[in-house]
C-alpha cells in the first residue's frame, strides 16, 4: 500500500474527514509520563494489522472530546470525562483512501477494563515502539513524545 503524505495545507476543494485520537498516557504518582496505549488496526479496515493511537470519525454535531469518548467506548470498551481530554496537537494526513486531520489528544484518566471490541490488539508501549509496523500517522505523535521526554535516536523500528 503507498504511504500517506503528512500535509499542511488543504487542498483547494478538499475536505478531510475529522478524527478524534487519544493518546492514553500513564502517569507515575509524581505525575510523569510513562508507557502509552497503541491498537492495532483490525482485519477488513484500511491499513490492518498497523499499529496507531485510537480513535475514529467525529459524526456530526459531536465535538473532538465527544467523539473520543463515543469511539474509546466502542473500540476499547473503557470511559473517559471529556473534561479531562486535552487537546493536543493536529495534523493532517493524505493517504490514498482519504484526507483525514488527526485532532490528537492526551488521555491520563479512563474507567472500565479494556476489551478489544474489534479484535485488535493492544500494547503499551515506550520509545523507542517495538511493535510494527506504525501507521504513518502515528509516527508524529512518537517524535513529539521523543522531543518532550528528551528522547535521542529512533522512535520506532520500521
């Protein structure tokens, strides 16, 4: 499958289909950073079997936050306060099935076991990720965690 180009401007008569990321990050109990959540895509979707952060389409009328709460519950099967979602950054993405800008967000606090609701699998994970091969989505969110946590060398293994 060709890969999907990171873009900055929208295309003239272009409309990106909204996404809702959540980055679910646990914290130590002084509040620092640690492992965070990755999902694999499921078998029958665009890009099976690449790991991403999840997430999914804002329906409409939905704000970012409802919609990570709807898709977390959906995918995961946990819950989330959309008060305690923080935007973070947005990017959009051309992959050749659709434009899409990512609304990424960071997620410490959920409720609920976790249950793979579309048969992915889940792994949590540290720079640099060992599982493979990451969605190129996905691949700015590690370089952000790489310069927040003083990070050197690779993010993730190709």
């Amino acid at each position: 499958m060709s890969e999907a180009r990171r873009i900055t401007q929208l295309p003239e008569g272009c409309t990106p289909v909204e996404v809702a990321v959540g980055v679910l990050i646990e914290r130590d109990g002084e509040g620092r950073e640690g492992r965070f959540l990755l999902t694999s895509r499921p078998e029958g979707k665009v890009y099976a079997g690449h790991w991403e952060f999840p997430g999914g389409k804002l329906e409409a009328g939905e704000s970012v936050e409802e919609a990570l709460r709807r898709e977390l519950h959906e995918e995961l099967g946990i819950d989330i306060d959309v008060a305690s979602v923080r935007r973070w950054h947005v990017e959009m993405f051309d992959y050749p099935h659709a434009l899409v800008r990512l609304h990424f967000c960071k997620v410490y606090d959920w409720t609920g076991e976790f249950q793979m609701r579309e048969a992915q699998q889940m792994a949590w994970q540290t720079l640099p990720v060992q599982v493979r091969p990451v969605l190129p989505g996905t691949i700015p969110v590690l370089q952000w965690f790489a310069q927040e946590r003083g990070h050197a060398g690779t993010t993730h293994i190709d």
